[in-house]
C-alpha cells in the first residue's frame, strides 16, 4: 500500500524532538509500520442521542481532499452551516445558508482549507430526524456523521477509497505542525484567514 500523501505542513514527530521517554520511542517505531493509507474505517451510531445512523473516519490523499470534500457537499441539503476554527479554540458556525453561496465563499481559500495543520473546518446539517456533517481534523483528515450509507460508499468508490481494517490516521503519533506561510508565501497566516471568515460568517 502506498503511504498516505499529507499535507506538507504535518510530519511526524523525529526522535531527537521529543522526549527520549519508551512511550515516544514505541510510537516512533509503531509509526513506522503505521496502515496510514488512503482508506475509511466505519462504526455504526449505537446510541439515540443524535440523529444519524453511522460515523466514518476517512484518509484522503491531500491533493484530493478538495474533491472529495465537494463530492460530499453536493449530497448535502441546500442550507447548510459553515463550521471553522484554531485548533486551540471553540469552532464557530455560520448561519444556516445556501450551500452554494457558502461554497462561492470560502473556494478562494481551498489552499488554506486543506493544507493549514491549525485550522480545523466543516459543513453540517442538523435537525431532529438528520445529522450529516463533514469536518476536517488538523491533520487533513476528513470525519463523516451521515445517515445514507449506500450514498457514502458510492462516493467513496468514486473516489476509489476503500474500507481498511487496521487503518491509522497520523495524529494518534507524535505530531509536528508547521506554519503553512513557511511553504507557502502567498497563503493567509491562520490567525489573519480566522478573522477573515469570522467577519464573512459570524
């Protein structure tokens, strides 16, 4: 299997910078071996606390992520809420909008959006009957609550995605996170892109 393409913010964690303790070294050892690979893994909503039938963690390519994040947001209803944020801080969300002008708005920052390992964003969809969210995690990988499984795995087959047993995601090891502005110069800090779609959304 080929290793998982990150984005080039997000690396693991060398040895010579973390604390020489036996849990770190046993990590770095583990990740090494790590199924961290395109794939999904699925678990199935066994409570009534919240309205939707089934959850999904799912590793996509980087240079993917976009398309896949659009593929699900054209199953969406057409009003949905924005949900953006630091990764040290409480999300925000938008008013309920249609889906397309919320899109139209936040497409010009499709490189910050996948690539900044600071931010953290989605789209949900709540009511009492249907809870379908996407969100991506700081290490850009996608999390799904939806309620329609024969739609999620034809979109995952479209985007030739697979369920893996064993599947890892990389932040369950040591992370490094680097500032986007470092690879990118043309690319909005976080803190300045935060602002940004707080006055655009909030």
């Amino acid at each position: 299997m080929t290793q998982l393409e990150l984005s080039k913010t997000i690396r693991t964690a060398r040895i010579d910078e973390l604390p020489a303790t036996h849990e770190n070294m046993e990590w770095i050892k583990e990740r090494k071996v790590a199924k961290i690979v395109e794939g999904f893994v699925m678990k199935p909503n066994n409570t009534e606390e919240l309205p939707f039938d089934f959850f999904c963690e799912i590793n996509v390519d980087n240079s993917k992520l976009w398309k896949l994040f659009k593929d699900f947001f054209l199953m969406f209803p057409d009003e949905i809420s924005f949900i953006f944020g630091h990764i040290d801080s409480e999300p925000n969300y938008s008013r309920y909008d249609d889906k397309f002008k919320i899109l139209n708005k936040i497409e010009k920052f499709e490189t910050e959006l996948t690539q900044d390992g600071f931010l953290e964003w989605g789209i949900i969809y709540h009511d009492k009957n249907v809870l379908k969210e996407i969100f991506i995690k700081k290490a850009k990988y996608m999390q799904f609550w939806g309620i329609d499984k024969e739609e999620f795995l034809h979109i995952m087959k479209k985007n030739s995605i697979e369920e893996i047993e064993g599947l890892k995601f990389i932040d369950e090891y040591p992370l490094v996170t680097e500032a986007l502005r470092l690879h990118n110069s043309e690319t909005m800090e976080t803190s300045e892109l935060i602002s940004h779609l707080e006055q655009i959304f909030v």
